[in-house]
C-alpha cells in the first residue's frame, strides 16, 4: 500500500477521516456528555499531525498521479470537512484520477 503514490494517498486520507472520527467523540464527551477533555487533548494533536501528513501527501503525489490544478485543490480542500478525505479519495478512485501515473522517462 505504501508503495505507490496511490497507496500512500489513500492510507492518509483514511488516516484522517479516523483522526477526525475520534476528535468528534471526543468533543461529544467534552461539550455535551461528561465535560471531560482528555478525548480532545488525545485527538486533537493526533489529528493535527495526520491534517498536515494528508496536506503534504496531497502536494507530493499531484503530480505523479498527472492531477490538474482543479483535482489538486479539491483535495486540499477536502481535508477540511469531516470526512471529506474518503469522500475525496472515493471520487478520486471512481473517476479514474488514482490510478494514473506519469509515463516513465525512457532511457537512452
């Protein structure tokens, strides 16, 4: 999985969306439930690694997978809803935009 640009892609976006999964709870049980924080303190660093690890990946296979400039901002900017990530990576794969790879440079 982590072999191939793709994989790579795919693995921080789930990453994310989980990271975003356990920030929520833990604002549930901070604001609503029980008042306690510590899902927030665990979460919400894990999340803001994971955000910046989904951001620079993003960046880096733009151009191995031959994303135009329109596919590339939907990524960036599907890192900020909840869930946005798999959403994005769904489409991604569905329409084909994942699985491309820039042509090899042949060798003379």
């Amino acid at each position: 999985m982590l072999t191939s640009p793709a994989g790579r892609f795919r693995l921080l976006a789930l990453a994310e969306a989980v990271s975003w999964a356990g920030l929520l709870i833990g604002m549930l049980f901070k604001y609503v439930v029980v008042g306690n924080e510590i899902g927030v303190k665990i979460f919400g660093p894990i999340h803001g690694v994971i955000f910046v690890g989904y951001v620079i990946v993003a960046l880096l296979v733009r151009e191995s997978l031959r994303w135009d400039a329109r596919t590339t901002v939907l990524a960036l900017v599907a890192s900020i809803p909840p869930f946005g990530t798999v959403l994005f990576e769904r489409w991604d794969a569905r329409t084909g935009r994942l699985e491309r790879s820039a042509e090899p440079v042949a060798s003379q």
